[in-house]
C-alpha cells in the first residue's frame, strides 16, 4: 500500500515524499482511513511505528478540506478569526515539541495553523500566538488548564480530540487533569485515543470518551523493526562504565541514545564518560525546560552524539539518525524494552540495541525474551564477569511473604527432622536450652537461700525490735500519761 491509496490530499501528499516516505507503517495504514471518515479510533501500538503521522495526516486533511469548502462557500468571510478545532494532549514537554514539528513539516503546504504550549517556559508568546488564532493546538495538561483558568482561550469549539501516550498520562497522575478538559469540550466530538499499553484504567477510560470506536493495535512483538540488530552484554555492575566506554570509542557509532533508571544515574553515566573523552547530554524531568530543549536540539543537530535519559523524559525523543540503543540499566518490564529500542531502524534504516546485564538483571531479560519469542545473542567482550551470568536461575525471586513461609517451613523441619547442618544447628540449640535451664535453676537455689536466711534474720531481728518496741511502750504509756494530766489541768 501507498500513501497515495490512503486517499490525502495533495499538500500532505507532497509533504510526505519530500519526507521520504513512500509507504505507511501498519498503524498509519489501518489508522489513517477510519480518522478521515470521523470514527473515533483506539489505537494501541509502542513507539517507532510512526503513530504520530497515523493521526496527523487523516487530521491536516480534515481541516484542509473544511477550510477549502469554507473558502468555497464564503470566500469573502472574514479569517482573522481562526478558533481552535484540534486539540492534542500530550504528557511530556518533549513529545509535545516532537509532534508540533510532525505537524509543521507535513502541514507546510495546507495554510493551515498549529502551536505547542507547555509549562517551564515563559507564558506570554504561547499566549500572544493563541490570541492570533490556531486550528490545532498541541498541549501538555497542567499548561492547558492555566492557561484556560486565565481566560486566554477557549476550547469550546474543538471538532477532534486526541490524547497521545494515554498510559504515561496514567503514570504521570495526569487522568484527572484529562477529565477536566474532556469536561469543556463539545461532547460532539471525534476523539481519538493512542496508548503504547492497555492497562484497566486506560480501557475504562477509552469506554467513557470513545463513541463506537474502531480499535487498531500492533503486536509488541510486531513493533521491533525488522532491522534493528539487538545484542546482550554480561556485565557486573562496576564494570558497565568501562564496557559503555568501550564501544563508544571502539564502534562505529552515530547518534546514540542511552537509557538508565534513574535521574541521578542519567547525571553519573554523563559524568564518568568524561574520562573517555566522550561529551554526553542528559534529559530528565530534574532540568530545566531550557536545558532539556537545547539538548534535545543539540542531539538532533549531531552537535553531542551521545543523549542519555530516562524512560518518561525520552518519551518524547523522536529522532530519525539514531543508529545506537543502549540499554545501560536493563528495563522493568518488556514493553519499555521495546519502547526503548524503537528509537532506532526508523525509516527504513538499520540500528543496533545494546542491553547490559547484570546477575539482579537476569529476570527482566528473560521476560523480555518470552515477549520476544526468541533468545537475544550474547556478545563476548572483555569486561565479562569470572562466572557466567547465563548459568544462573532464571526464575524470578519470590515474595518476602514466601520468603518468610518458606523459612518457617525449613526451621519446622530442622526441629523434626533434623539433617545436615540443620542437625548441629538444632543440637547447639538445645544444649543452649539445657544450659540456660541449669544456670536458671542454680540462681533460684542461692536466691532461694538467700531469701532463707533473709527470713531468719528477719525472726531474729524482730525479736529485739519487739524488746524495744515494749520498752518504748512502757516509756510511751508514762508520756501520755503526764500529756493526759496536763490536757485536764489546762
């Protein structure tokens, strides 16, 4: 199939070639149709499957064909005036800029107008910009709600919704910010919803803002390009920075992206790689909205070709050059995995996905391969650990609840059936047991006779206390005697 069989105008069509794009992706592909005719559509594929032009395209000729009736009908009436038809969600700052250039590049021929707003960055030109009008405006939630809290705009005459990367909106504590735009836009509407995963929350909230939609979904395992080239490198932890050192200096490597968990990971990988001579650039949501455009702008430019971020502030990352994948930390879960290396073989060209693992790593990895369907090749290299890290269990490590039962159950069996060390454990127990039962018994003996011979001098004192006592008495009667005669005489 062809763009040209997906019936877009013109413009777009022209857009497209000087792209250099000739045949659409399986999501673009089924997508694309059912957006023009105005079904809502849920689509669910990873990153890298070019899903942005899947709603892109079908949108920029909606409006252009609108905007051509239009001038057909009333070609005198006034365009100052343009109100906003299309609005995009997004969650990150970074995805919305990639998908506000999607739209200036396949849109340059239509006339039609776009912006992006996002916090981090001064208000007023994204204001000044809306106040001139626009068909289509792409935003992340906490911007857009500010923006209408002010009275800059309003979104009361949006024809087509879109929320992009529904499932890191979900992550991200975003869902109640969506309900409250969804609750000032018409309710007749075409809405168009696109998540890289399906969790419950995402369903349920796809059955409340789709009407009768038409759902479009590629494969995780369909989503790793055909010619991204994937490898795994055993490595002990410590040893990760020399490996990654390695293969920057030694590999022919363009534009790569390295993953890591952590913000502070993202900062140490950058730091370290400075003993090898390498620049890097690093992008997480601990920088500024400054920092983290110019080193996106400068990984794209080929000005710092290494780029090292996270999973949610990479999100956004949509770069057609990149030739590396580097997994530095393994990811949680095999979605991510494939939403990571989808970042290269764009295009019709080839990339490579390195992933380090650890020993603690080993189980994420094999999830991955169960996802996969097929084992990931082990590559040699000469910062392997002294033990193969493949020999070792693959099964994921239990709970502390089993881990608790299962202790419970062992320390059962060493009492009733003792074996092995068990039995010299539960043996040094009981003698300890012994032991304490006769030191115990021996201090209640002497406590026993002390308190005999306590009681003894106890009698014995008592008697001579009570001599006193009767001496005291006697001597006592005559005092309260003579107190008494006194008392009568007064």
């Amino acid at each position: 199939m062809s763009f040209e069989q997906l019936r877009l105008d013109e413009s777009l069509l022209r857009a497209v070639r000087k792209q250099g794009y000739t045949t659409p992706t399986e999501i673009q592909a089924k997508a694309i149709p059912y957006v023009i005719e105005g079904r809502d559509v849920l689509g669910c594929a990873q990153t890298g499957t070019g899903k942005t032009a899947a709603f892109a395209l079908p949108i920029l000729h909606r409006l252009q064909a609108r905007a051509n009736q239009t001038e057909n009908d009333s070609p005198k009436k006034n365009k100052k005036h343009r109100p906003i038809r299309t609005l995009i969600l997004s969650p990150t700052r970074e995805l919305a800029a990639q998908i506000g250039d999607s739209f200036q590049q396949y849109g340059k021929h239509t006339g039609l107008k776009h912006t992006v707003i996002f916090g981090g960055v001064n208000q007023n030109p994204q204001c000044k910009v809306l106040r001139a009008g626009v068909d289509i405006l792409v935003a992340t939630p906490g911007r857009l709600l500010d923006l209408l809290d002010q009275g800059v705009m309003s979104i009361k005459t949006i024809d087509i919704f879109v929320l992009d990367e529904a499932d890191r909106m979900l992550d991200m504590g975003f869902i109640p910010d969506i309900r409250k735009v969804v609750g000032m836009i018409p309710k007749r509407r075409q809405t168009l919803l696109f998540s890289a995963t399906m969790p419950k929350e995402i369903q349920q909230l796809a059955n409340q803002l789709l009407v009768d939609p038409v759902e479009v979904k590629v494969k995780p395992e369909q989503a790793t390009a055909e010619k991204v080239e994937q490898s795994i490198y055993f490595v002990e932890r410590p040893k990760k920075i020399n490996l990654l050192g390695d293969i920057l200096q030694n590999t022919s490597t363009g534009l790569t992206l390295i993953f890591s968990r952590t913000k502070r990971g993202c900062d140490n990988i950058a730091r370290k790689l400075k003993r090898f001579d390498i620049r890097a650039e690093t992008i997480h949501s601990d920088k500024s909205q400054a920092a983290r455009l110019r080193a996106l702008k400068n990984f794209k430019t080929g000005k710092v070709g290494v780029l090292i971020g996270t999973d949610i502030a990479a999100r956004g990352i949509d770069v057609d050059g990149i030739s590396h994948v580097i997994n530095y930390d393994m990811p949680g879960d095999a979605e991510t995995y494939v939403h990571r290396i989808g970042r290269t073989g764009r295009a019709g060209m080839e990339g490579d996905a390195l992933s380090f693992c650890t020993r603690d790593e080993l189980g994420e990895l094999r999830s991955i391969e169960r996802m996969l369907g097929r084992s990931i090749p082990v590559i040699p290299h000469d910062h392997e650990p002294a033990e193969p890290i493949e020999a070792l269990p693959t099964k994921a490590p239990a709970s502390k609840s089993k881990k608790k039962r299962s202790q419970g159950n062992r320390r059962g069996q060493s009492r009733s059936k003792p074996r092995g060390d068990g039995s010299d454990r539960s043996s040094k127990r009981s003698s300890n047991k012994t032991s304490k039962k006769s030191s115990a018994k021996r201090r209640r003996n002497r406590s026993g006779q002390q308190h005999a011979s306590a009681a003894g001098g106890k009698s014995a004192s008592g008697k001579r206390s009570k001599k006193k006592q009767h001496r005291r008495g006697k001597t006592g009667g005559k005092t309260t005697t003579k107190m008494k005669g006194n008392a009568a005489a007064s």
